[in-house]
C-alpha cells in the first residue's frame, strides 16, 4: 500500500532570514525514480530549500514530505533513506579514505558495496591517502560516496561535480545514472547546464528564492526560443526572400558574412536544398540547437556564473 | 511498499565503535595531548624521582616523601591538560567543519562523537593514571595507593569536573582559535589552584588565605607562632610528628631548599644545651628519630648520656647522638662543647642549635641572694648568648643553618602570679626574648644563610623546678632543717600551707608540687619538642607552646597597662 504519490513533495515552501526571503512559495513534486535538477544562480535559495527538505533547517510554512515522511516528525527514518551530500563539508585531517567510509557505511542497516562505489567515483587508489591530501575533486567524490553509502532511497546532492575535471564529471554522471536505474530518486543542486540536460528528467529553475519555471530540460529550451539556429558562409550573395519564403524558417539575418537563419522542424534540409536550388553552396554550416542555458537567460534575464551581489545565501 | 517497514529505524550499534575507532585514530595520529598529558607528567615524575632529597620522607608531610605527595598533582595535571588542552579542540572543529551538521543527517545523533571523544579521552585517562601510579610504585619505591574507593571517587570527580569545563569551552567557543584562546586563560589559573605552582615563597598561606575551603587551611590556625594542642602521648613518642602535622601543603615539594623552610631534618646535625631533661631531652629524642644527628650537652653529664642512650634506641645508621658535660653559664665550657663535638660529629659546621637549657630561681630581687639571682641570669641568658657566640660561625658555614633560642611566657611577662616575682628569670627571658629578635634583623642583613627562632613556652610538664633547686645548691630531697623552714615560712606566707604545718609537710608538699608540676601539666615535654620542630621546619620565627602562653601573649598585648593587674589583666580573656 503505496501512502505517498511522490518521492518529494514540497509545496509552498518558505524560509526567511530576518527580512531576507530565501525560499519563497516553492512548490515542487519529484516522481520516484527520476532526477530532478534545481537550477539558480547563487544565492536563488536553492541550498536552503533543500536543506530545508532533508531537515537541516525548519521552513517558515509550506510542507515537506519526501517518500509521505516529515523531515522532522519522521527523522530516524528519514536519515535512513536519505542520502546527503552537502555543499561544504570537511572532514578530520588525519583520517584516510577508506576508514571515513567504513565509519560511515557502519550507519546504516543496508549499506552499499564500498568498493563497487570507489570503483565508479575513482578513488579506489585512494582509500588509504587521508582526507587531507586528497584534491578537491577527490574529497568532492568522497562527499557523494558517503551520500550514496546508505543506498538511499533519496540522494539530495548539492553542486556535485563542483571542482571535477571534465571526465570525472561524466564518471559522476554515469554513476548517478546507474544508481537511478536501481530506483534511487536524486535531487540534484546544479548550476552547471550540461549537467542538467544530460542527466535531469525535469528542472526547477529558481530565482530569488521563487521557481520562475519548471520543465523538462527540452521544455524549457523550446519555452525560452522555439526553435534551432542554422549558421553557415554562402558561395555567394543571395536575396533573403530564398530563405524566408521556406515554411521552417522564421526568420534570417546576417552576421558579417555569415547568415543566421532561425526556424523549427527540418530546418537544415530545407536550407540546404533551398541553396543548392538557387546554385548556391553553404559552407562552414553549424546548427546550433538552443541551450538550457539560453532558457535560463531568457527566463530569469541573468546569466547562470554570474556572481549576484547581494543575497548571496545558497 | 509501505514505509512502515522503515518504521523507526536505528543505526547500528557497531556504528558506535566504527565512530570510537576512527576518534582513537585521530588521537594517535594527532599526539599533542598525548605527549603532553601524559609524557609531559611522567617526564616530571621521572625528574622528581630523580632528585634525592625529594625521596626523603617527612612527618610534615605525613611520613610521606615529597615525591609520592606529588603523585596525585601529577595525576590531576595530566587530566586537566586532556580536559582543558585536548578536549575542546577536536569538538569545536567538527562543529566547524560541518562534520556535526552532516552526521546529524545520517542514521547516527551527533552526540555519539561526543561520546566517543569521552570514550577514547577517559581511557587516555585511565592510562595516564596507571602509568603514573606504576612508575612511581615500581620504579620509585612510592607508596601504592591505600584507599582503592577513595583513588576512584578522587579520579571520577576530578575527571567529571574537568570534562564539564573543557565542555564548557567548546559550547562557548565559535571556533576552535578561540576555544584554544579560553582554555589558554583558563588552564594557567586552574594549575595555580590545584597547587601544580605557586609564584610564592609560602604556597600554604597564600592558598589558605585564598581558599576558605583548602584542606592546608585547618591546619596551622595559630599565628604566628604554631599551634599548641596537645597531641595524643602516642602520637609524639612515636617520632612521626603527632597528628597535628599530617598537614599537605601541595606546592611545597615545588619549593627550592631554601631559607624559609626545611623540608627535613634527615642527615642534619644539631645542637641540643640542657639535653639531660625535659624539652631538651625530647628534642633530642624526636630530632635522632627523623635521621638527624644531635650533640646534646647538659650541666648533669649522666642525665644527657641517658638520653643519648634513649635516642640511640630509636634511630637508624648513620645518625650519630652525642652527649656532652657542658654548664652553658660558663664560656669555656660551651668552647669545648663546641669543639668536642665538631671533632667527634667529624664536622666542619652545625645546622641547628637549640639554646635550649634553662633554669628558675632568683625570684625575689629583694629576698633571694645575689650569687642565686646571677646564677639564674647567667644560664638562663648568657647560655643562649655564649651559645650564639660559639655557634653563630657554624651555623652560617651551613649555609641553612637555625638558630632556636627558648624564652619563655616569662619573656612576655615577668610575674609568676601573685606573690611570686620572677626577677632574674623574666630579666634573663626578656633579654633572650630581645636579643633573638634583634638577630632577624641583623641576620638578614649579614648572614642570610641563618634564621633565628625564638621559643616561647607556657607550663610544659619538665623538671625546670628541681633542676632550679640542684642548680642552686638544693634538691628538697637534701635540704637543710634550717632550709625546708625557711621554705615552710614561705608558702605558709603565701597560703599554700596551712599555719601550724610542719617542715616535713613543706618537703612532701614541694615533693607533689614537682611531680605535678610535670604531670599535669597541659603540655608534655614531648609534645613541645614536636610543635617547636614544627615551627623551625615551617619557617616561623615565633612559636608560642600551650594555651596558657597564647593566652598571656594576648592578654599583654589587649592590655599592656594592666599586665600586672592580674584580675583586670585575665577578666575579659576568653578561655582558649
């Protein structure tokens, strides 16, 4: 008897900070089993709205359940099937690797294989280094090992592949994956935008602590601009009307000597074939779908990295 | 699934030993407080163990040596270093690196880190105790604990104390710079009041004088003389310094050798004058039984080789009691004492000198002959003054030499009582009383290695009044007709004796006088020669012997212009 619908279920979250509003109304529903990405810039309140649903902090108003269970009432169990992997997070100096994670594994009734999960984050060579020579990515992966380490039911992971060079970033996303496919729902905290359209089934886009859309990636890249960008260097001049009269196309301008033209559906094709038609030839052709970052832009008018001055409470 | 089936869980119990491991890890791998704690205490236990007169053992401290008293201040030293030093610190920064924050979202309360630090601290504890106690039992010779129950009711409380301070310092402090700032400012005061140090010359008072509740503030409530109850007769007899003075000073093992004090009296030599008898005669005793070698002299040369015997009986080799026919009236005399027992001590000094012969007599200015009332002023004063003539040289070539002249009540009043003047005896106690005193000065300024002490006994139970008698030509034993008449008329005069008693009434009556004079008397002989080895081992210049000297010596002052009223003198004198 299955006594909850989701695997997270916030609604009208709210948490202030003296006169500043870090969470306001967030509402947000994570099906079992699915990796939900909350994308913001810093200080949008994403931290303190899931630090509010593991139970760190007590919102304001609003509700949490995560799998039906209350983040405070409900908090033995919730400790059990949630993994945690926190933002800032040290550990003592002087402990190696593999006894952080033998202390950590011996929490829980159900533990996950320690070296299976090493193996997949790479830092089975480093099990008998302590922690504080290990680099900032290998402490970074340790902190997402120890939140897996319970085989949670729920992983909340806060910037989880902040610090790692490319390829651990993608070793991550493979891991992250293989864990959803065992029926793991992940929470993941993210500013990094690839990250978010590779592994993400939805996002929430959050800004000054209220959601300003929610979507799949793809959803939110069509909601922002609708449609795709063929670039290209032609042979020769040609009149504009070749192209706009096309029924994909939707509109046509000119970069220097490239042209820019924007449209839906075989966008490409139709180009190209138009072009050939008219004895023109496109060289230097780059199709550019629009990004999820594109959407944030066009959604919240502010650029993810940007630094906001002021609030900054993650 | 229903989520009933995660009702409640708990995290495993072994995670409390995974936590306890990891904590025992950091300890060893971060072995400041280790080093610290324990290694820094038993290096001092090692060093203390090392110096040979902390090894000597000393009635002041019970019978125990200075070494073993500092045991258990070893023992707390090493608590309060882990408590205060090492305790705070690793909480703190787990506070402060969010290793707290993010346990408290695992399975396991954070509160089991605490736990666990108490874990692995007390059990670095425990260790630190048993090595301190083993090295010092099996490698020092130290005394095993006797009380069991009370060694871990000390510990367990010390232990719990520290831990709430140290705990205190990691709740108050945000981070661990400050924490390590707190118990910096903490742990210097906390080491003065446990007696690890004390920037003074005289710890005891100065702790008494901070700590109503100090244990060393019961003790030694006269001043500034010593305190004079009588001690159970067993207690004194048996050399150990009578219960008075099982008193625990514990800073003072810290205290150099100096000038102030004496630890001990082992491997000293001392001089004893009127040694045939009496105080004499107990100094003599007690001193040979605290290993101190002791010339003693008296004017009956059978009377001190008597008690040479009877302190010989109670000492061990290496302390060497001499006996020697001296009248201390006389220079030459006291020259050749000096002489005979430099060459038979094999000396080139002396470390003590207790000028401590004395007799009565001379009462009467007006009545008593003049040979009778010189006679009495020149033992009474000229012994102490040839004696400081003889010995004074010595005493400074000791480098921490003592001199103890003995004065009496008579030296702060100069009346027996009603009808019973003590003109050349209170002249003679006067003069000591004066001289010594103007000898602090005077030492100080030109022969620092020396300190004086000045004595100054109410009724002690001695034979001062048949020696007075012998001393002046008459024991009641042999007197004449004419003589015991004379002395009949006399306490018949003062009421004593009834009219119409006969002389042979006046003999038996002085007969009892004497005996109980010594009997009776609220103070034993040997219980004075115990407070005064008190008063030179602790230092004082003054000390007073008996309630009634305390009580005199108050009065006079309360009173000086009613010093000879003596209704007025004694009416508001509380009884001590």
């Amino acid at each position: 008897m299955k006594t909850y619908t989701s695997a997270v279920e916030i609604s009208h979250l709210r948490k202030t900070y003296g006169k500043l509003v870090a969470v306001d109304d967030v509402s947000v529903s994570v099906a079992e089993g699915e990796i939900f990405g909350i994308l913001g810039p810093n200080g949008a309140g994403k931290t303190t709205a899931i630090e509010c649903a593991v139970g760190l902090r007590r919102p304001d108003a609003g509700t949490i359940r995560l799998l039906g269970l209350d983040p405070h009432a409900d908090r033995d169990t919730i400790h059990e099937i949630v993994g945690v992997q926190l933002q800032t997070t040290a550990f003592p100096a002087k402990l190696r690797t593999g006894e952080i994670l033998e202390e950590y594994r011996s929490f829980y009734r159900r533990p996950a294989d320690v070296s299976e999960l090493v193996e997949a984050l790479g830092l089975a060579g480093k099990l008998r280094d302590y922690y504080r020579s290990l680099s900032g990515g290998q402490r970074q992966r340790l902190s997402v090992a120890l939140a897996l380490i319970g085989r949670p039911r729920i992983a909340v992971l806060d910037e989880m592949t902040t610090g790692l060079d490319p390829q651990a970033r993608r070793d991550t996303w493979e891991l992250i994956e293989h864990i959803r496919d065992r029926g793991t729902t992940i929470l993941l905290v993210t500013h990094f935008m690839e990250e978010a359209e590779r592994l993400c089934d939805h996002v929430a886009l959050i800004d000054h602590g209220r959601i300003v859309a929610l979507d799949t990636p793809a959803g939110l890249t069509a909601q922002a601009r609708g449609g795709k960008t063929v670039r290209f260097l032609p042979s020769a001049p040609f009149d504009d009307r070749l192209l706009t009269e096309l029924p994909e196309v939707s509109r046509v301008e000119h970069d220097g000597q490239h042209v820019v033209v924007t449209g839906t559906g075989e966008l490409v094709n139709a180009v190209l074939f138009a072009l050939r038609a008219a004895g023109l030839e496109a060289r230097d052709v780059r199709l550019d779908a629009s990004t999820l970052e594109d959407a944030f832009v066009a959604l919240t008018g502010t650029r993810l990295h940007e630094e906001h001055k002021e609030g900054a409470l993650t | 699934m229903s989520l009933h089936t995660l009702a409640a869980p708990r995290a495993p119990r072994a995670a409390f030993g995974k936590i306890v491991l990891n904590e025992a890890r950091l300890a060893w791998r971060q072995p400041a407080g280790i080093v610290v704690s324990i290694g820094l205490s038993l290096l001092l236990l090692v060093i203390f163990g090392s110096i040979p007169v902390f090894q000597q053992t000393s009635s002041r401290l019970g019978g125990l040596s200075a070494f073993e008293v500092y045991i258990p201040i070893l023992i707390s030293f090493s608590i309060g270093v882990l408590a205060l030093a090492y305790l705070p610190g690793p909480l703190v920064s787990y506070r402060e690196q969010g290793i707290l924050r993010r346990l408290s979202t695992t399975p396991v309360p954070a509160f089991w880190v605490l736990a666990a630090q108490f874990v692995v601290q007390a059990c670095l504890m425990l260790i630190a105790v048993f090595l301190l106690i083993g090295v010092s039992v099996a490698g020092y010779g130290a005394i095993a604990p006797r009380n069991p129950g009370g060694l871990v009711l000390a510990l367990v409380l010390s232990i719990a104390a520290l831990f709430a301070i140290g705990l205190s310092i990691a709740a108050a402090a945000r981070t661990s710079g400050a924490a390590r700032a707190i118990m910096a400012l903490a742990f210097y005061p906390l080491m003065f009041f446990s007696g690890l140090y004390v920037p003074d010359a005289d710890p005891a008072a100065r702790v008494r004088e901070h700590q109503p509740l100090h244990p060393a503030r019961r003790d030694r409530a006269g001043d500034p003389g010593l305190d004079a109850r009588p001690v159970p007769p067993g207690a004194a007899a048996a050399g150990d310094g009578g219960v008075r003075d099982r008193v625990r000073v514990p800073g003072q093992a810290f205290l150099p050798m100096g000038v102030t004090q004496m630890d001990s009296f082992t491997g000293k030599l001392a001089v004893v004058t009127g040694g045939g008898s009496g105080m004499g005669r107990e100094l003599v005793r007690q001193l040979a039984a605290q290993g101190c070698s002791v010339a003693a002299c008296d004017w009956h040369p059978d009377a001190v080789a008597e008690t040479a015997a009877l302190a010989r009986a109670d000492t061990g080799s290496g302390v060497l009691v001499t006996s020697h026919a001296c009248d201390v009236s006389d220079e030459a005399q006291v020259l050749r004492f000096r002489d005979e027992l430099l060459g038979q001590h094999a000396r080139d000094h002396v470390d003590l000198v207790f000028a401590n012969a004395g007799i009565g007599g001379g009462n009467s200015f007006v009545n008593d002959t003049r040979e009778e009332w010189e006679r009495t002023f020149a033992v009474d004063f000229y012994g102490v003054y040839y004696c400081a003539r003889a010995f004074l040289p010595l005493l400074i070539a000791s480098g921490d030499g003592v001199l103890v002249n003995t004065s009496s009540v008579n030296g702060l009043w100069a009346a027996l009582g009603p009808g019973i003047p003590a003109t050349a005896y209170g002249a003679a106690k006067f003069a000591v009383k004066g001289f010594t005193e103007a000898l602090i000065e005077d030492l100080r300024s030109n022969a620092p290695q020396v300190r004086v002490a000045v004595v100054i006994p109410g009724h002690v139970g001695t034979d001062i009044i048949p020696n007075t008698l012998r001393a002046h030509g008459t024991g009641p034993e042999r007197m004449s007709e004419a003589e015991l008449e004379g002395t009949r008329d006399a306490l018949v005069g003062a009421g004593v004796l009834a009219e119409g008693a006969s002389a042979e009434d006046a003999r038996r009556l002085l007969l009892q006088g004497i005996k109980d004079f010594k009997d009776k008397a609220p103070v034993s002989a040997a219980q004075a020669a115990t407070i005064i080895l008190d008063g030179v081992r602790s230092g004082a210049w003054r000390i007073l012997i008996g309630d009634d000297a305390r009580m005199i010596d108050a009065a006079v002052r309360a009173k000086p212009e009613a010093s000879y009223d003596y209704t007025e003198l004694f009416s508001e004198v509380p009884a001590p």
